[in-house]
C-alpha cells in the first residue's frame, strides 16, 4: 500500500488522509486544535522586592551572628576562675586536684 518500487501508490494520498482524520483516541482533542495562550504575566516587582527583602534579611542575621561571636570572644578573658592545667606523669593535661586523679586511679 505504500509504494511500486519506490513510488507512491495511487490510494497513498486517499489512505494518509483518511489516516490523518481518524483520532487514535476517540474523545481526545485534535493534533492541529491550537491551544488557548496563557496572558502574559505582569511585571514582577512584588517577587523581586521580597527576594530583596529576604536577602537583607538574611544579610541582617549574619550581621547579628558576627556581633555576638564577637561580644562573646571579647568576654571570656573579662571574668572567671581560670584552672591551671597540670601535666601528669602519664602525660595528659588534667584541670582536677591530684588528690581528685588519685582517687579516681585507686
């Protein structure tokens, strides 16, 4: 039905049309039916303002987070008991009295 020796056969033409017009699933819209075209959307000055706001929100946290490690660096030399450490014999740095390591080896 397609060809004689490489050309088309006079019921092609008749054959492809009619092909063409019967829906492969009865129900379904046609190939060639254009669809409807969504409107064009407005500017979108609202999304850019809050991506802008969030950013600044963002930048605003970091900032926070800076000025508090910063407070808190500053602070821990300010006040405080500061335990000396003692090398032991066995070579690691304990904070405890030696009658705390001695009780705890015996």
């Amino acid at each position: 039905m397609i060809s004689y020796r490489g050309k088309a056969k006079p019921a092609w033409r008749v054959a492809s049309k009619e092909f063409a017009a019967t829906p492969l699933f009865p129900g379904t819209p046609r190939v060639n039916v254009r669809r409807p075209e969504a409107p064009r959307a407005p500017g979108n000055l609202p999304g850019v303002l809050l991506a802008a706001l969030a950013l600044a929100a963002l930048l605003g946290v970091a900032a926070v987070d800076v000025w508090l490690f910063r407070g808190l660096r500053a602070a821990r030399f300010e006040g405080g008991e500061v335990v000396p450490l003692r090398r032991e014999a066995h070579g690691d740095d304990v904070a405890v009295g030696h009658d705390v390591v001695a009780a705890f080896e015996a």
